[in-house]
C-alpha cells in the first residue's frame, strides 16, 4: 500500500502517518523530519531549509525530490509531507510513476484547531504569524493537490478533529 497523507499543518499527519505504518507495516517517510535532522546536523541542505521554513514557506521541490526517492520502499510506504505542490506531484509520478500512490488520505480540521494544536507543539519557528503564514501557504499551494488526486479516484476524506485514537481508527477504516 503506497499512501499520501495531505491536510494543512497541524492536521496531525505526522502522528497518523505513524500510526497507520505501524498498523499495516509500512514505511513512514517524514520530509519533515528529514529535513529537521538536516538543520539539527547543520548541514548545508540543512541551513537553506531552516532560512526557508522561518519565513512560513515551502521546501524547493529540487531539494525535496532529491532527498525523498531513494527513500521509496517498493514494499509501501506513507509520505508525509511531499508531494505539497503540483510540480511535486508530479516530479513523483515522474520519478515512480503514477502508480506511486493507491490513496491521498485527506485529514480535515478547522483552522482554529489547527491553530491551536501547531502552537502547543512549541516550536521556535512556530509563533501565530508563521502558522497562520502557513495555513495560508497551504490553501494555495497544496490543497490543489487533493482535486490533482480526486481526478484519479484516490482521495480518502477523514476527519481530524478528537482523540489520536479515534482518528487512526477512522483512517484505517477508510482505507
């Protein structure tokens, strides 16, 4: 099983994503944390990213195909924060084909939610103005992605509001 795992920032992808690997064995891949580890290590990659993530933008889609395909397990996976834009998708069917993806589990949540829940993780880089920036970002850069994957038929739609739990179960039952 070869999954997306779309919504806006603080939707919760990260922790479902792990979740759902965990239950049906697949690979996370987490550009995110990839690319957290990067700045923590100081690396090149590492310095333009963290430049790029202080001001609310996204990630260079050169620099993301780069450091997330050798990761791709033939075997399954979940990405989690890549594809976030057009080019992105489709540098991915570029790179794997379009049977990269069996399904784009879209996690719903309202903004104030998802507010709430990117300020409590207490972040340096997370202050009212960068989510909000980023909330934004999303509306216009990768919520396109979930009409791009709605024309194949792989959209799964779950909600993302209330316990962890709750949610994992709602996913696995939609997939």
């Amino acid at each position: 099983m070869k999954l997306l795992f779309l919504g806006p920032p603080g939707a919760g992808k990260g922790t479902q994503a792990q979740k759902v690997a965990a239950a049906k064995g697949l690979t996370h891949i987490s550009t995110g944390d990839m690319f957290r580890r990067h700045m923590a290590e100081g690396t090149p990659l590492g310095k333009r990213v963290k430049r790029i993530i202080a001001l609310g933008g996204l990630v260079p889609d050169s620099l993301t195909v780069e450091m997330l395909t050798p990761r791709l397990d033939a075997n399954g996976y979940i990405l989690d924060g890549f594809p976030r834009t057009r080019p992105q998708a489709l540098a991915l069917d570029e790179a794997v084909g379009p049977e990269a993806l069996d399904a784009a589990v879209v996690l719903e949540a309202s903004e104030e939610v998802l507010v709430e829940r990117m300020l409590a993780r207490g972040r340096a880089d997370d202050t009212e103005e960068t989510v909000r920036n980023r909330l934004v970002t999303y509306e216009k850069e990768t919520a396109p992605l979930i009409d791009f994957y709605q024309a194949r038929g792989i959209v799964v739609r779950v909600p993302g509001e209330g316990e962890i739990a709750t949610i994992t179960r709602r996913i696995l039952a939609a997939l």
